[in-house]
C-alpha cells in the first residue's frame, strides 16, 4: 500500500471515529457512556498501577 493509500485509509477512519464520537456525546445516553468511560479509565489506572508497583519490588528483590 503506497503511502497516499494509507493517509487516504487513516483519514477516512479517523473521520468515522471522529462521526461516531460526536453522535454519542450529542445523544441522551452521553452520562451513561461518560460514566462508563471513567469506570473503564479508574480500572486501567489500578491495573497499571499493581503491574508498575509489582514490576518495581520485582526489580529490588533482583537488585538485592
């Protein structure tokens, strides 16, 4: 795929992303999906954190 083809692919996704996006927030169930989003958000950041906090004593018990 030529590098015209892929701008051509990824501005037509991004356009798409971009229509669904707008059509969520502007539609009555926008809290909903907000909410959602932010428990999603919440769990990834604990997640992340316990792999970053177990990755680390991981690392100092190698260390010592």
């Amino acid at each position: 795929m030529s590098t015209s083809s892929k701008a051509v692919v990824s501005f037509i996704v991004g356009a798409a992303v971009g229509v669904a996006v707008g059509y969520f927030l502007n539609s009555d169930k926008k809290d909903e999906l907000v909410e959602k989003f932010k428990d999603q958000s919440e769990k990834l950041k604990e997640k992340w954190r316990k792999k970053k906090d177990q990755f680390q004593d991981e690392l100092e018990n190698e260390l010592a």
